[in-house]
C-alpha cells in the first residue's frame, strides 16, 4: 500500500538520527531506497570541543550506515537555542522539500522533552503537513510514545546500526550509545510485535 522511494531523515544533533532509525535507515537502503539526512545542531558553546568532531563522527557513522555523503546535509544552529530559531529552521526545511520531494520523513517525537527535539519535531510538521511522517523515540527523553508502525529487522541490521553509533567515539561515555542499549530497545520493540527485532514510530501523518 506504501512504498517510499525517497525518505529524509531529521535530526536536532548528531546521533539523534542514528540512535532512533539506524536500523530503518540500513533497511531501506538494502532495498533500494534513496535517503537523505538532515541534522540542525554541531555547536555546542556549554561544551568545550570542536564542532568538528561531532561533524566527522557524523559523517563516520552515517558511512557505517551506506548514506551517500552527498545526500547528507548539515547546518550549524547553536544547541539547545533550536527554539530560538525555529523559524529559520523552517525555512531550511521548506528548502529541503522542494529540493528533494520525499515521499516520506522521519522526525523526533512531538512528545520529546528536549527542546531542540521538540522543535525539529514541531518544523517539520509544519513543513512537511502534506507528506507521510513518522515520529522516532529518544527512550530518555520521553514520557509518552505511541508505537505505531513497527519496521522489523535482522540481526544483521541491528548489529550494522550499532557499529554506526560507535563511530561516535566523544559520546561512548553515554548510556544510550551502549550496544546492550541499542539492542534492548530493539529486542523490547520486536517483542510487542512477535519477532526478535524492530524500530517503533508514531503516525503523524500517512498519505496513500
């Protein structure tokens, strides 16, 4: 009934993107769908380090995952200040649109309680309103998400999303970027609908 050709993908920072869809995005790359990717925030002024670490892990990780570098477009909004500019960063998505016609895109959760999550989230909506859209979840960052649609994956799958998360080498300290996270949250996903492995999404908006 749907069967995208051209899927985006938008992230608030690096990581975001690879942790909420990784194993969708080695999914649909194997079957032969184009993907684009979008990620608003590598600066960090709380931070003492360079954007570009982020910027190479980024691009590192997305390798990892088989996302042509040209299809991947960063921009360099300060974090946590998302909301601040959101309308510019609606500009950039509207931009986006035009430029690229998905047929259907990914973004945070709308229940997401980081503010730069949220407002991605809340921008693409806007910009997007007239294209099928699922919502991905950050665990630790939600007090409520629907999961919805369920895209099933391969052991395989998982194992290459995780190994595209590990390029980030500057955030390892963190828990979500653990395998054992990783593979939980995918194992926990698959089980609500029978099988061993799966990405969960929120429907905003499906269009046949």
């Amino acid at each position: 009934m749907f069967s995208p050709k051209k899927v985006l993908f938008i992230g608030a920072h690096p990581d975001d993107i690879e942790i909420g869809c990784g194993g969708t995005i080695v999914k649909f790359l194997e079957e032969g769908r184009t993907v684009n990717t979008v990620v608003f925030s590598l600066v960090n002024p709380a931070v003492s380090m360079d954007p570009a670490i982020l910027l190479n892990e980024c691009k590192e990780s997305f390798d990892r995952l088989g996302i042509k570098r040209s299809n991947g477009l960063f921009f360099n909004y300060e974090m946590r200040q998302l909301t601040r500019d959101r309308q510019s960063i609606l500009q950039e998505l509207f931009d986006v649109k035009d430029k690229l016609k998905p047929d259907l895109v990914l973004i945070p959760s709308p229940n997401d309680l980081h503010q730069d999550h949220a407002t991605v989230s809340k921008e693409g909506m806007r910009a997007f309103k007239e294209t099928t859209t699922l919502a991905y979840e950050l665990p630790w960052n939600n007090l409520v998400f629907k999961s919805q649609v369920f895209l099933t994956l391969t052991e395989k799958q998982v194992n290459k999303k995780m190994y595209a998360v590990s390029a980030y080498v500057s955030q390892a300290y963190k828990h979500y970027m653990k395998n054992g996270f990783l593979k939980a949250v995918a194992q926990m996903e698959g089980g609500r609908v029978g099988v061993d492995y799966a990405e969960a999404y929120e429907a905003i908006r499906w269009v046949i």
